[in-house]
C-alpha cells in the first residue's frame, strides 16, 4: 500500500522493484526541523544484509548514535533487508545539515545523502502561542459564520449587515495579518487530518493516516485484517518531534490540547503523540500520559475534549483505567461544563472529558468501535434542526461546555496563578469539518461562531494583559467543498420538515439515491440541479428558486443577545437564510485561510504550505519582533492608511 509512496518520498531510493542494493534514510525529501527538534533516523538497507555503516553529519562522524543492523523485511517482498536506528537525533547548529551514510556490504559499497535544513531557536521571547485550528473550516465556512452571526439587528430594524458593510466582523477577521496555507498531502492531493494536523505541530509532512511520524519501509506488514498483532509496524516508524512537545523539553513550556473532538482524534493527537494509524487511540491516550518524547512525562497539562470510552477500562482492550492514571498523576479530572465554569484557575493540570458513549472495543482491539466527540454548538444551544440534518443524541452528556468556556479555562490554567508562566495551547473547533462530511450547514456554521467566540476569549485576555506576550494564529486543516450561493427565503414550515422524499438518478458509475427535503434551496446538494427564477425542476412539487438572483441578504435573528442566531422566524423575521452547495461530503486541497495577531504576526502574511505555520510561531517566539510589530501597529493605526469597515 505504501511501497512505492514511500519510496518516491525519499532521498535517492532505489527503484520498487529493488532489483540492486541500496539505502536511504526514512525521512521526506523536504526534511526542516528547529534547532535541538528531535528525530528518529533509520537507515533502510534493501538487498543488504551486513556490513560497516558510517555515517557523518556535515563531516563530523555520528555512527555511534545508530543501532543494528537488525534484520527487517522492508516492503515485505521476502528480500533480505536490514535496517539500523537512531533515536531522537537532534542538531545545535543552524543550516543546512548534509548527512552521509555508507554502507561496506557484501554488495560494495553502498552510499546515500539526506539534506536538513535546521531552523534557528536558542531561547524563547518571554512569549506565548495560541493556535486556533478550525477543522476543514475553509474561507466559504469563515464567511458563513460572518454572515450568519454578523447579519443580525444591532439595534431594532438596524441589521449589522448593510449595503455589503458589516458594523463588525467577527474576531478573527479583527485579527490585523492574514494570509494563506496550502494544504496538499505527501502522498495525495487531498489529505485527511492526520498528516495536516502533523503538518501544523511538525513542521514537515508525513502519509495519509500518519501522526507525527515519517513513512518507512515496514508500513507493509501493519493491518490487514490483524491490527492489534501488526502494530508494532506502526509504531517502528521514525517520529519527529512536534511544536509543543519541543517547547515543553526544551524551554519549561505549559501546554494545552483542548478540542471539541473526542481527545484521541486526528487534531489534537499530533500535540501529543506518535503513531502510523491515527485509530490508534488506544496507544494515544497512552502517550497522552507517558509521551515517548518526554521521557515519559505527560505531553500536557491541561487537556479537554470527548472521548472518554478511550479512557475506560472497560472499553480499552488492555484493561487500563486511564482517568485514575492521570489523577495519580496530579491531574484534576472534571466532566461537565458546569464542573468546569466552578474549576481553580490555579489547578495545575486538568483532564475535562466532556462525552462519552457506550461502546466495546473495535474488533481491531486499538480504539473504541464508536467515538464520541462533543455536541455542536447549534445542539448545545438546543436550536431545532432543519429537516435534512440529523437530529442530536446527547447520549445523557447534557452538560457540555462550549468552546470559549474550555479556552479560557485552559489560558488561566496554562497561565498559572500569576499569570506569567509560558504556555504553548492548541485549540481545535473540530466540527466545522464532521458536520461538512454530512453537509450539515446548520451544525457546521454554528461551529464557525463557537470557535471565532473562542478566538474572542484569547484576544481580549492578551489585550488585558501589561506586555503583548501573546501571539495567536487561526487557520485549518484542510477544505471542505462547501460554496455560499446565495440567500434563501424559505418558511420555518418548510425549513424544518423532515418527511423528505427518495429520488435516484442513473451514471455510468451505477445508481445515485439521494433524500430530497423542502429546505433544498438552504441547503443544495451535489445531486440536486440548480433552478431559474420561477421554474421547476427536479422531482415533481419540489420549488427550485434561483437563490443567486434574490436581491437581499439573510435576515437571522439573535433574540437573547448571546452572539448565536436562534435561526427561526421571529416576528416576521427571520426567514431568509444562507443558501450553501455541496459538492461531496468528503475533503479539498484548497488553500486555508490564516489570521494572526501578537508578536510576529506580521510572519503570516502571504501564502505558503503549511508546514510554515509551526515554523513561523517557533520563530515569533525566539526571536525579538519588535521591529515587526512596530511597522504592523503604523499600518494599522496611521491616519493615511485606510482602514477596514467593521475590523
């Protein structure tokens, strides 16, 4: 499966067919780490069984770092392989770093090159980072949430939405620097989570399905039917050390994972832990306690999310009571949101588990057969579903924080009681991309809001605070193929029927079936045909209206003031809502938007790939911006530049 991806990946590899000898190193081409970021190195020998290996990094000789050779059936073409290692390789001096390996065989001799760039960071900025990730959240879902939260009355009969103005946009377009990330995969144009969530807390790129960890030539023999008895395949893999586990080795870093996903999920585990399978969770939870990287120690202190069937010893196939762990640990475990509204700011490490189902092991024994990850906002909110989307199962976790409540819990825990202790805290809103999949607009824009609220908490904490110490960058993982097209008036009646009717259409592909509802112009799907002003078409009785000529804009409603639309009519309001397409219900390699504000901001602007992203917040933090920051703060605040409407 990962044959010959891997091999094309990395430093002058033999062909797939391995007809000669040879070896590499099992590291991507564009290898970039900081200076001290640790990295596994294993050297592949295919076709070669013994021999001397010397290895030297910019001439100075580092063999004694490598054990073997060991016997390894790379590619599991039956061939005679060997393989040698070192463990958590790091280099002090900035640069480029040219590592030679050669190997005396029985072959010949047998050389290959690997080229490192190592990024400089001798001692921290007394600063901190927040990184907001807004799962799948591409620019269409950022703009959804302005429309849908900023549109509303600011005052009665004044909409905050005119003449293509809004009177204020929402917290991360407050934040003065954007630009954008690229987001294609190693091995595929369109990635999952894993390797992009890698992509944000590495700094390099990694395969499909990958936490923290680089391709090898061994990713073979893992699955297949016998998860559990191949996962040391999965787990051989040579891993790169990610941004807060480094901060935290380092420097004395505090650090946050908080997620509105279940805590072992793709996202947040690249924070804290290492495998070639993110349905690892098992094994991540694990790590979560004992982080491989730390010596042992936990990778955070504060962590936040659902997920609690991974924890439990009745779910997890090794018996292991995991949340007595973390409280032996000294971790305050809380449950509910109302646990964590009452939680001691001066807690020191705090485990909120805020969802959990009722489930057994996967018959693969390394994750729960179901995951539980947090109910969305719209739910929490207890707002009423339109008809096309799946209506909510608390599973009796009525008690759910919201996001904004979890990242200010953690800041003041991170933070420490005199607030001064550097922190390192990601915070993912994680169903911007889960309801996309489903294309659920309602469930996914109401994110959108829950996450920007989030956003708001951490600004208006690091502005109250005496130095600017704070940097915080909002950006995503990967798109979704979600377009706004347009406005639509449509009656509660109609917007929140659920009876539906079945229709299917025919391709060379075979028989499509689909689930037509009356809110079809709110929400129109890949299989539904656009309509024209005053025509049918589609499935007989089903109004088509052309949403892209309706002259107007949405008209939500925010009765109680709390930021989120309750989304139905109200006194003859409230009607007219966003019209969104989709295209599919799985993931784009569209470029991400990214926002920023605090020291070093201004290292954002532009467009790069998204391994940047990493690289840019460790250089905020190592280096003394204040020149940047001054030529920031004169864009924005001189008279003679213009200023945005609403930021």
């Amino acid at each position: 499966m990962k044959l010959c991806r891997s091999i094309l990946l990395l430093t002058l590899s033999t062909a797939c067919a391995f007809a000669q000898a040879g070896i590499r190193f099992a590291l991507p081409e564009r290898t970039r780490l900081l200076e001290d970021q640790r990295v596994d190195l294993v050297l592949e020998a295919r076709n070669a069984t013994a021999g001397t290996l010397v290895v030297t990094a910019n001439g100075v000789d580092i063999s004694k770092l490598f054990g073997g050779p060991v016997a390894a059936d790379l590619d599991c073409d039956a061939t005679k392989d060997s393989a040698w290692r070192a463990d958590l390789v790091s280099f002090s001096t900035p640069g480029w770093v040219r590592i030679v390996a050669t190997v005396d065989s029985t072959q010949g001799r047998l050389e290959t090159i690997s080229d490192i760039w190592v990024q400089p960071f001798k001692k921290p900025e007394k600063k901190n980072a927040i990184l907001f990730i807004g799962d799948g959240m591409t620019q269409a879902w950022v703009d959804a949430g302005r429309i849908v939260s900023r549109s509303t009355e600011t005052a009665p009969g004044v909409r905050g939405l005119r003449e293509g103005f809004f009177d204020r946009l929402l917290e991360m377009d407050r934040m003065p620097v954007s630009g954008s990330s690229m987001t294609i995969g190693q091995d595929k144009l369109i990635p999952d989570s894993a390797p992009t969530a890698t992509a944000l807390a590495t700094g390099n790129k990694t395969f499909d399905g990958a936490i923290g960890m680089f391709a090898d030539g061994t990713d073979c023999g893992f699955g297949s039917g016998a998860v559990d008895a191949t996962k040391q395949f999965a787990l051989d893999n040579p891993r790169v050390e990610n941004i807060a586990e480094y901060l935290k080795r380092r420097f004395g870093y505090r650090i946050g994972i908080v997620t509105t996903s279940n805590l072992p999920d793709a996202t947040p585990s690249a924070f804290g832990s290492h495998t070639g399978d993110r349905d690892m969770a098992f094994e991540i939870v694990s790590q979560y306690l004992k982080n491989p990287l730390l010596g042992g120690m936990p990778a955070a202190d504060v962590f936040m999310g659902g997920g609690g069937e991974s924890f439990n010893s009745t779910v997890r196939a090794d018996g292991r009571d995991m949340i007595s762990e973390f409280k032996a640990q000294g971790y305050q475990v809380v449950r509910t949101g109302t646990e964590l509204k009452g939680l001691d700011p001066g807690a020191g490490k705090v485990l909120g588990i805020f969802k959990e189902v009722p489930t057994t092991a996967h018959a693969s024994r390394v994750r729960p057969a179901s995951a539980s990850v947090m109910n969305v906002a719209y739910d929490k909110l207890k707002l009423r579903r339109p008809g096309s989307e799946s209506l909510p199962n608390f599973n009796d976790w009525n008690d759910q924080p919201f996001l904004d409540v979890m990242t200010q819990k953690a800041i003041e825990v991170l933070a420490g009681p005199d607030g001064n202790q550097p922190f390192f805290l990601m915070v993912e809103g994680a169903s911007i991309d889960k309801q996309s999949h489903s294309n659920h607009p309602a469930g996914a824009t109401w994110d959108v809001i829950e996450l920007d609220k989030a956003v708001g908490v951490a600004r208006s904490w690091a502005a109250a605070r005496k130095q600017q110490d704070t940097l915080m960058v909002v950006t995503a993982d990967h798109g979704h193929p979600m377009v706004i097209i347009g406005a639509a008036p449509i009656s509660d009646a109609d917007y929140f029927d659920r009876t539906g009717f079945a229709t299917s259409m025919t391709s060379p592909r075979g028989a499509l079936s689909t689930t037509i509802y009356k809110d079809v112009n709110h929400n129109t799907r890949a299989a539904i045909p656009y309509g024209s002003a005053g025509g049918k078409t589609g499935p007989p009785s089903v109004d088509h209206i052309d949403v892209y000529g309706y002259f107007g804009t949405p008209d939500y409603i925010d009765a109680d003031g709390d930021g989120y639309p309750e989304n139905v009519a109200t006194g003859g309001k409230g009607t007219v809502r966003l019209a969104y397409g989709f295209r599919t219900g799985s993931h784009t390699s569209s470029s991400m938007p990214v926002m920023a504000q605090g020291p070093g901001a201004l290292l954002f602007t532009g467009a790069y790939d998204e391994t940047e992203i990493p690289l840019k917040i460790a250089a905020a933090l190592a280096t003394n911006t204040t020149d940047l920051d001054r030529a920031l703060e004169k864009m924005l605040y001189a008279p003679e530049f213009p200023k945005t409407p609403g930021k």
